[in-house]
C-alpha cells in the first residue's frame, strides 16, 4: 500500500512522519531455525524476487515475516494524516 500526505499542514501536525510498516510477526531467529521447513508458498516468496549476498537471509526477509499494513493504514487514514493512492505488491526484496 502506497500512501501521500493529505495536507501539508495536517502532515506538520505528525512531523512530516508516518508508519512505513506494521513490523515483523515473526523474528530473524525464528525463520532461521523453523522457516526453513516452510515452502516457499508458506513464506510467501511465489512470485517474490529476493536478492541477497547470503541465501539464509532470503528467509528472514519472507513476506509472511510482517504483519498486515491494513490496520496501520486505515489509522493514519482516519487520522488524516495520509490518503491511499496505490496499493502495491512485492515484487523484489534486497537483503545484503
């Protein structure tokens, strides 16, 4: 989800500042020691480039890692502090 200041001096009021994420569901460790059990559909990584200098970090940096940005959204929307304007999909991670 793409999201744009609604007024600038609205957006004044916040600091010029809003949520970039809903933060991680699941930790580094954890998806390093269980996620490799996981399929690549689990981990949500069909259709996901991921390039990376370490192939373990392809794991950590797995969409099902994060939490849903809806909630996150809809606040700051009803705060007037953004409007949608697009909804985006991954389509490629970098991970160094």
């Amino acid at each position: 989800m793409s999201v744009a200041p609604v007024l600038r001096l609205t957006f004044t009021l916040f600091c010029n500042s809003a949520s970039h994420g809903a933060g991680r569901v699941k930790s580094r460790f954890d998806l390093n020691r269980k996620g490799a059990s996981q399929s690549e559909a689990e981990l949500g990584l069909i259709g996901v480039d991921c390039i990376t200098l370490r192939e373990e970090r392809r794991i950590e940096e797995a969409p099902a890692a994060y939490k849903p940005i809806q909630s996150v959204i809809d606040v700051q929307v009803e705060a007037e502090m953004v409007g949608v304007v697009a909804r985006l999909c991954p389509v490629l991670t970098f991970k160094a």
